[in-house]
C-alpha cells in the first residue's frame, strides 16, 4: 500500500474560502487524491516530526484524534474505517519498523477513500486544514518538497459566509475580520518566500473560469488529460447526528458544498452586509486584502482604523487570542492535547461520558 513515490502537497487559508470545493475538483482528476479536512498532521507535527520508530501507542493516539476530530468535522464524501485502516497501519510497521513521519502519513491518508472513485493508482496526495496556515512553517520544515495551494476568498464574502454558516466559531463579523487577516497574512509572508512552492488561486477564479483548476493541476505537474470523474459528489446531511442546537449551523455549512459554483453570489456581500459590518471589515483587513487583489469598498483612516479596533476591542482580542491559543497548543503534550479535545467534544455535546 506504501508508494515511496507518492507526493504529498497541502492546501492552506482560511476555512470558508472554497477548500473543500476545491479538493473535490482535484478529486475528479486520477492523479489526485484529496483528504477530507483532518487535523493529525498539525496535532502530531511537533512530537512526531523526528520520530522514525512508532510503537502501536503512538498509533492508538493518532487514531484517536482522528476519531475525536471527525465527530465535528465528519468524513463527507469519503469512506474510512478508523479500525480497519489502524490494523493495516499497524501491520505496515511490523514490515517497516523504521517508517518516518511524512511516510507515516502518507500511509495513513491512503486508508481514506474517495467515494465512487478508485484512487489507488494516484500519486498524488493533498490534504486541506485551515490550521496548516497558522503552521505553514512547520509543515513545510517537516516536508520540504510540499507544494501549497493557497486559496483566498474576498475578506467581505468570507466574513458573510462565516456569519451565515460558521460551525462552532463566533459569527462575529470583526472577529472573523481579525482572523481572515492573520491568516492570510501568514500565507502571504510564506508565499514571498517560496514562490516556487506556493500557487496563489482566488476562490472567484475558480468560480469564473474554469481553466484554473488546469492550471493548479500543472503546477502539480498532473497530467490534465486524465481525467475519471466530472461529478461532484452530493452530500447526504442525514447521514450525520449532531445535537440538536448546531443542527441548523452544521446542516448550513455543509449543504452550501451541495450547490453548484455561481458566480452570481460573488459579490452578495455588498447587499447582505451592512454598511457598519463593511466598514470595519475594511478597517481591519484592506491592507492584507490589497496584496491579494481584493479593494476596500471604504476608505479608512487611521482615526476610522482606530476606533474601529477600539469598539470591536472584544471580538478582535478574541480572534487574536484563538489564533494564538492554537500555536501555544502545538507544544503542549499529546496526552494533554487528546483529553482537552475530549472534554470540549463532552461540553458541546459530540461525545456522551
């Protein structure tokens, strides 16, 4: 099952910026194969990213957080077993006891199957987690022939967007201002420096023209003729049982990846956000949206900048904070790490006692 020669590339940004769509359009080509969203990588990169001897322990917890992980971000459009793909794991190692990290991982993103389609001739694999931007550093130290697929969204589409069907985060329009700007900064920071390794692809490009998923695909170096699959698969929402009081939320987030691409909702920021919700998007992203394309529909001075940031003091500590909680996570022990997630799935209700 193990291919030495598989590559393995990511896709960094903020979540609500068209990756989940995006993977599902690599998917379609042979080549490609596309995780769902998982977060092992990042939860293990510190501890894990020297070892090259795993004991069956290390790989209990692995599989542990993946199922942990999966109660809020369900394996949508893919097939994985946890047990079954931990017992081909396991019985890899005992065949290769000296298995590195990024190996490791490749091994473990091969048990995940797409649905409907036959992956195990591609070569190619690429994984989406909006916390790979807040660790873009680290990943790339760890598997340094990675290419990255960067996608951006227009700051007002994605705060809309996040405001009408964020998940477990605030709606807050300043706090999701705050933490598109962090990280897409972060991804611009490490774009200047690696050119070479990093695509920069708007989420309206997609939605407008339909060459440039050739154009991620060449960058690839994946060969855009062959191509198996042009349907994208539809997402069965009563599949998943979630409690109650974030059925509505979840059901918005996910069935928005049902509809087709349409470029008519582009610009609905400018009619369903305020003219109030506008300005201080613009105040507290326009310098980083500038980079990436994106113009301020108001002009802020520094007075505007200002007071913006201190009526939304709140909502922007809080965006700074959560940002800087998961890097101080990062180091934290792994068993510390698996029995917080643990409690908050209680708290919220994923997970019974």
């Amino acid at each position: 099952m193990q291919n030495t020669k598989t590559q393995l590339h990511f896709i960094i940004g903020i979540g609500r910026s068209g990756t989940t769509i995006l993977t599902k359009l690599l998917n379609t080509y042979k080549d490609i194969h596309c995780m769902p969203e998982a977060n092992f990588l990042v939860f293990f990169l510190k501890k894990f990213s020297d070892k090259n001897i795993f004991t069956k322990k290390d790989i209990e917890q692995i599989f542990e957080e993946i199922k942990l992980y999966s109660y809020s971000h369900p394996w949508v459009g893919w097939n994985f077993d946890p047990e079954e793909a931990k017992s081909n794991v396991l019985k890899a190692l005992q065949l290769n006891s000296e298995l590195k990290f990024p190996e490791l991982i490749k091994l473990i993103y091969k048990q995940f199957n797409v649905d409907g389609t036959d992956k195990t001739s591609a070569n190619i694999i690429i994984d989406k987690n909006p916390s790979f931007t807040i660790f873009v550093n680290q990943i790339h130290k760890t598997f340094p022939e990675s290419k990255f697929i960067w996608i951006v969204r227009d700051y007002r589409a994605n705060i809309l967007s996040r405001k009408q069907s964020v998940f477990l985060k605030s709606p807050n329009i300043a706090y999701n201002a705050v933490r598109w700007k962090i990280y897409n900064q972060i991804a611009y920071n490490f774009y200047k420096k690696n050119k070479d390794k990093v695509i920069l692809v708007r989420y309206e490009d997609i939605v407008k023209d339909d060459a440039i998923i050739e154009k991620i695909a060449s960058f690839l170096s994946v060969d855009t003729r062959k191509k198996e699959n042009e349907n994208i698969q539809s997402i069965n929402l009563e599949a998943f049982n979630i409690e109650e009081k974030y059925q509505e939320r979840f059901k918005k987030k996910y069935s928005d990846l049902n509809k087709k691409l349409n470029s008519d909702r582009i610009n609905s920021w400018q009619e369903q956000l305020s003219e109030s919700e506008i300005r201080i998007c613009d105040a507290l992203c326009y310098k980083v949206a500038e980079t990436v394309g994106y113009n301020p529909l108001f002009k802020s001075s520094i007075f505007s900048i200002i007071k913006t940031y201190i009526t939304q003091i709140l909502p922007v500590s809080s965006g700074y904070f959560d940002i800087f909680k998961d890097k101080i996570l990062f180091y934290f022990p792994l068993q510390f790490k698996l029995n917080r997630l643990k409690k908050r799935y209680i708290e919220i209700g994923f997970i019974k006692k």
